[in-house]
C-alpha cells in the first residue's frame, strides 16, 4: 500500500496510525484523506487487529485542515471537502476495534474532531487542543459540533466552539474529553500498555461492546436496550465465552481465539 502522508505498521495483533506532513503541523489535505480511507478499508477486514493506536508525527497531532488548500473553495467545493473529511472520520469510529488516539501535540479543528471519533484518547502534558474555525469564518464541520456536545457538558462545548478558545491538556482531562494526562515522553508507551490491556480481553466480545455503544447512542434508551440483550446474546454462541468463563473458574488465564 502506497502511503504519502500517514505512516501505517502492523505489529502482532496491533496496527499504528501516524499522521506525517509534520512541516504544515499534519494538516489534513485530501491526500491525507485518500490515505486514511485506504488504511480504515485495511483494518476492517483484518480479523487479526485487537487495537489500534493513531497519533502525529512531530510536534502537532493534526492543527487542522489545510487552509491554504481551502481558502479559494466555492461553496460546492467546500460542501464536497467536508462530506469527504466526515466519511474518512466516521470510517475510523467505525472501525470494529478500538482505537486509542494519542495526542501528542496540537489537536485543532479536524484534528480535534478526528480524535473525538476514537474510543480513548490520552494527551501529552504540553498539548492543546480545541475547535478554533470560527476565526476563520467557518465553524467545526467535520463533527465536533455534534460528538462535542455529546462527550461533554452542552454549555462548555457550546463555550469552546463560539470562543475558538484552546484547551490545555489537565483542563481536557477535567472536561472529561480525555482520559488521561500523561508526560510528552510516556505517551506512546501508556498507550501501547492500554492496547495491550485490550487485547487480553475476549475480541469478539471487545468489538460487541464497541458497537452496542456507538450504536445504541443513536438510539432512544428502551431500544438501546434491547438491542443490549440481543448484542450480548450472540456472545454466548463463541467458544471464546466458554475458554473465559472455564478459565475464571479455573483461576487460570484464557487463551481466547478469536471464534
């Protein structure tokens, strides 16, 4: 696979995501988009994958669009660009396993809003982020007014967006946007120990519980529930739902293969 702006690896039962354009602070342009759109077409049908860990290279995270690829867009031009970033944002929040995004440095506009797209985030301790398109004349369209919103308080969302205002990474943690602070150098070992945290857990039962959540949100709570009990019934027809529970009884450690 022919990659120019993301750097894309494969290690044991887990894949890595680096953003890489570091001299425009990872700006996303189409080029990356037509990248990204590649690897989530990978991933998703790589039964191998357990956990997936998405980060930038260099001092940035991704600091937003590209704006000087934008700046002469027409209306319709502009329209057909977001369509595009929200596809290739909503192809990595539907990915069947999680996806940690380690935030490394600035996480502004698209930036930001592709991290809200991923299961578990966790900052380095000198990173911003924030939704600062306003200053721009346009507001967050790839989603941050919608996953925002529903990640946080309404009122301090509605706060960051109207002001363009950067978020600190300890007032992050606070807001709940992420879940953890950590040193600039301990970022990427913190999140390769969640990863391997996750892929000790039972897979399938891992992918169901990702997408009951993210399913079930979109819908109302009596049907959310259902959908629940349907979800977790399925999981008592693996054999990996027999390997954990005789090996909890056991006291023994499960092997779970993935069936």
């Amino acid at each position: 696979m022919k990659l120019n702006t993301i750097i894309y690896e494969k290690r044991d039962a887990f894949a890595y995501i680096t953003f890489n354009r570091p001299k425009v602070l990872n700006a996303i342009n189409r080029e990356m988009l037509d990248d990204l759109a590649r690897i989530t077409d990978d991933l998703r049908r790589d039964e191998g994958i357990r956990a997936i860990i998405v980060t930038g290279a260099g001092k940035a995270f991704i600091a937003g669009a590209d704006i000087a690829a934008m700046r002469d867009f027409t209306a319709a031009e502009g329209r057909e660009f977001n369509l595009y970033v929200q596809q290739q944002i909503n192809n990595l929040e539907n990915l069947p396993v999680p996806v940690i995004c380690a935030i490394n440095g600035y996480a502004l506009g698209g930036g930001l809003e592709l991290a809200l797209a991923c299961d578990i985030r966790i900052i380095a301790q000198d990173a911003k982020i924030g939704l600062p398109e306003v200053a721009l004349g346009i507001f967050p369209g790839g989603g941050g007014t919608q996953r925002l919103p529903r990640l946080i308080n309404n009122g301090y969302a509605k706060y960051y967006i109207y002001t363009g205002e950067h978020i600190p990474a300890q007032r992050a943690y606070e807001l709940g946007i992420v879940q953890e602070v950590t040193g600039s150098g301990d970022l990427t070992g913190r999140a390769q120990e969640i990863a391997d945290k996750i892929a000790k857990q039972g897979p399938i039962a891992v992918r169901m519980a990702k997408r009951v959540i993210n399913e079930g949100a979109n819908l109302g709570l009596r049907p959310s529930i259902v959908f629940d009990s349907e979800a977790y019934a399925t999981t008592f027809a693996t054999e990996d739902r027999i390997t954990g529970m005789t090996a909890f009884l056991n006291k023994t450690k499960a092997n779970f293969q993935n069936r």
